[in-house]
C-alpha cells in the first residue's frame, strides 16, 4: 500500500513538473503578479527620483511600501549590480593548522606576510599536541601548505606526512 502511495505521489510530482514547463514554454512566468505594473511603475520611478518618499508613493498608489521599494529597488541607495565579469574580493579564512605542520614552517625562511601570519595565529591545545588557528587569505594558505611540501617525502616520519594531509584537506575545501 505504501508503495502505491509513493508511486501516485511520484506520478502526481512529473505532472506537475510537466504543466510548469508548458507553461514556461508559452512564456507564463509563475508567482504572484506585482502591485504595481506598466506605467504606474514608470510614474513611480520618476516620482522616486523627483524625491518623494516611499511611503507617500504607497499612500497615493494603495500599495504597500514593500511593492513600491520593489518598483525602485535598482534605484535605491544600497542597491548594489551583480558584475559578471567582476570576481569577488578573497575574504580571510581561519583555519586550523596541525602542530606539527606549524612547527616545520616556523623552522623554515617564509616570506614576511607568511611569519606574520604564523606569529599571529592562535595555538589551541588538543591532547597531547596543538593546533594553530591561522587566519590569512586562501592564497597565503596554499603559499604555506607549498612551504611544507617536503614533510610528503621519505624523510619525514608518518605523524608529519598524516599533519601535512589533513591541512592539505582543509585548505583544499576552499575551493
């Protein structure tokens, strides 16, 4: 019976699905129909530049304040483009970096923003050893994890290669 049900519920979704794309294909678009539409969204847009309040506009138009800032949204001052083109900026991560892995590279010649993050990273007890919260961009992050290549040779021990690893993993999540 249950199966049954899961197959009507099933067969029910594809029909559904099916009367959605005819309708996107004869160019209905779903969702509630706006407050304020053709012309009256041109005099409201003109009034919005001319200075007048979103809340006097709403007034004299029967809307809500909501319909009229939707109107205007491109015009209002937080409003900001999405550039394709543009990249985002690279945003500072914190992340922990293995004790062992930090203790290599404090015993190697980094670059000067490379120590500064070190020295600035926050050491967290775990167990026995330690971890370091390194705060810095994904870039300064994979400049450090280059540094400690050398800890996936043959001449350091397996609990180095392990550290090495595990910050590999976490600096590759950022993508």
């Amino acid at each position: 019976m249950v199966q049954t049900l899961a197959a009507a519920g099933e067969l029910q979704r594809e029909l559904t699905y099916d009367g959605l794309r005819a309708a996107e294909a004869k160019g209905n678009k779903g969702g509630r129909r706006p407050a304020l539409a053709g012309e009256t969204v041109a005099d409201v847009r003109a009034a919005y530049l001319d200075g007048r309040s979103i809340a006097s506009l709403a007034r004299e138009h029967d809307v809500s304040r909501g319909a009229v800032r939707t109107a205007v949204a491109d015009l209002l001052p937080d409003h900001t483009t999405a550039d394709q083109d543009a990249t985002a900026p690279e945003l500072s991560v914190t992340l922990d970096m293995p004790g062992k892995v930090a203790d290599f590279l404090r015993a190697t010649e980094l670059e000067p923003a490379e120590r500064a993050a070190l020295d600035q990273g926050q050491a967290v007890r775990r167990g026995t050893g330690y971890t370091l919260r390194v705060t810095g961009l994904p870039a300064l992050h994979r400049q450090l994890l280059d540094r400690c290549q050398s800890l996936d040779g043959a001449g350091a021990i397996p609990a180095q290669r392990k550290a090495r690893r595990e910050y590999e993993n976490r600096v590759n999540t950022l993508g």
